[in-house]
C-alpha cells in the first residue's frame, strides 16, 4: 500500500514539473521578444526624442503663479472712496504740508508735492522723516523750506473735508503709492516766483501752478 502511494506521488511530480518547467520557458521567451522588440523601437527612435522622454517631466504646482503687479496710483474717485485716514505724526506733518502748500492744486499737483517731500525723505541731502523734511529751517531766517512752516501765521485749518481728503492722499503715498508725476523732484515753487536756486536744477515738470525740479 505504502508502496503504491510513493509511486503516485513522484508519478504525479514527473508529470507537473516538466509542465511548469516548459510554462516557465514560455514566458522567458515572450519576454525576450518583447525586449528585442522595444530595442528597436528605441533604436528607430530620433536621439533627441529619445533624451525627451527620458527627462524626468518638471514638476507643476496646483497654484497658478503670476508675477507680481506693479503698484497702481490711487486715483481722485479711489481716494474719495476711502474711509477717513488716521495715523502718527508722520501722516500728520504730510497732510499739514498738503492743506497749506497745495490744497488749491488738483490731485496731480497735491500729489505732486507729496512726492517731493517723500523723495527728500529718502535723499540724503535731507533730513530723513516727514516731519523734519517739513519743519526743514523752522526759525531760520530765509531758511524754511516750506514756506507755511515760517510764514508768521498760525496753521489754522478752516477747510475740514478739504483737509480729510489731502489726509487720505497722505497716507496713501505714506503707505507706498508709487510717485509718477514729477519724476523724482525734490525742489518746486509756484508760478508766481522766479527763485535764484531754480536755475542750478534741472526741471522735471510742470502740474498746475507748481514747478518741479531735482
């Protein structure tokens, strides 16, 4: 009986092997077919084909990516918009030298000013904030550099709307509104003078009754 099993068993496995043994040669030479036939493929190939699709693709980001835009100036109709404007001393010398140096200009011309006085701020032939740009010569005969600041009259502001919208255009140039009007000017004058120091500058513009020079 025993004996019977045994000779089933390797009667069984003589039979199966050489059945996996020729499966196994199959796939072996399906699988060098196949390798032989994308050799050629590649081998057709144009090299610069061949260097494209082996590059590694570049990576994309869910986010678009758009280059930073270029600071817009604010206009008449966007600073009317605005909530009235607060801040330090800073933002309250600026809005001063607006209402009594320009507040009769239109919104070029007070921004123009403006820009002067934050062009002197970062200029190194000037005091470096806002107020002592302003207050520049206070006390000096023939040495204010804003006329206002050393004209003998209180700075009484009678125009209040008038002074809040200048506040707003204020702290808009405060807070980084580009200076497109005058061309980096750090001098102007009205009109209505003819000042000695004008003629060593070059002029940069003209905005209503205000000349600027750098």
């Amino acid at each position: 009986m025993i004996k019977n099993g045994i000779c089933a068993a390797l009667l069984a496995l003589v039979t199966v092997v050489p059945a996996r043994a020729e499966a196994v040669l199959d796939a072996a030479s399906a699988f060098a077919a196949l390798a032989s036939t994308e050799r050629a493929a590649f081998g057709a190939m144009a090299p610069g084909r061949l260097a494209e699709l082996s590059s590694p693709a570049p990576r994309t980001s869910l986010f678009s990516r758009r280059a930073p835009a270029e600071p817009e100036m604010p206009t008449e109709v966007w600073i009317a918009k605005q909530p009235a404007a607060t801040g330090g001393a800073e933002w309250r010398c600026l809005t001063q030298a607006l209402y009594f140096e320009a507040r009769g200009e239109g919104f070029e011309g007070v921004v123009g000013v403006a820009e002067v006085i934050l062009n002197r701020v970062e200029s190194p032939r000037f005091p470096d904030s806002v107020c002592a740009v302003v207050n520049q010569g206070t006390g000096q005969q023939n040495a204010c550099q804003f006329s206002f600041a050393c004209d003998g009259r209180p700075e009484h502001v009678s125009e209040t709307r008038t002074y809040e919208h200048l506040g707003k255009i204020a702290r808009a140039m405060i807070d980084g509104a580009p200076r497109m009007f005058t061309g980096g000017a750090t001098y102007f004058h009205t009109t209505g003078v003819n000042p000695r120091w004008a003629l060593t500058l070059d002029q940069t513009t003209q905005i209503g009754d205000h000349k600027f020079y750098r």
